[in-house]
C-alpha cells in the first residue's frame, strides 16, 4: 500500500511551545483537513489524570493543540473516548487513528 492508501497513522510531537503542543503527522497523503466545521476530538492535560477539550488547528502537515484551561500541558489525546467526534483526515478521505501521548522533551517518533 501507498503512503496515501494507509491514512494518517503515525505521528511526531514536538515540544511544547508556551501554552500549546505541536504535532507533526506523517501519512497525510496530500494534506490534512478538519470534516465538518471545525477540527474536534483532541484533549490536553496537565497531570494526565484530568483532560480538557482543547482548540486545534491544522498547519500544513501540522497540528497546533491549544487549551486556556491547560497552562503547561503534560499529555495530548486525540478521540480518545468511546464515540469521539473526531474530525481528522487527510485529503484522501483516510482518519487520524486515535491516540494518547504524553509530550516528550524532544522530537520523538512513535510507531
């Protein structure tokens, strides 16, 4: 299978940067979008014990995670709940897979 043909499924974080987290996402095909109105379904935190729902927008092959409620994030999660609206895909109409990850102090590849 092409890169296009196995959807959004592996992803890079970066460290975070002041109040949000940039993750970086491999296999998005010809780009990232948000089906729907707006991008929904990722969540931060700051122990890991307690998510809010977070603002995000897509930059490029990028996606910015932001929450007013989350001052110094320690985790991201994205549709991580038994029926997540999740609005994630690449222009090929493949999803993001759902996912939880504590934020790495440096570039890091998760498989």
């Amino acid at each position: 299978m092409g890169e296009n043909e196995e959807g959004v499924r592996t992803l890079i974080a970066w460290p975070k940067n002041g109040l949000e987290c940039r993750i970086r996402f491999d296999g998005v095909g010809g780009g990232l979008v948000a089906k729907g109105s707006a991008l929904m379904g990722f969540e931060l935190s700051a122990d890991g014990k307690a998510f809010v729902a977070a603002a995000a927008e897509i930059k490029g092959d990028t996606v910015i995670v932001t929450s007013a409620d989350v001052k110094a994030p320690a985790e991201v999660r994205y549709a991580w709940a038994g029926w997540p609206r999740a609005t994630l895909f690449n222009k090929e109409d493949l999803p993001a897979t759902p996912f939880r990850w504590p934020m790495p102090g440096e570039e890091q590849r998760v498989k």
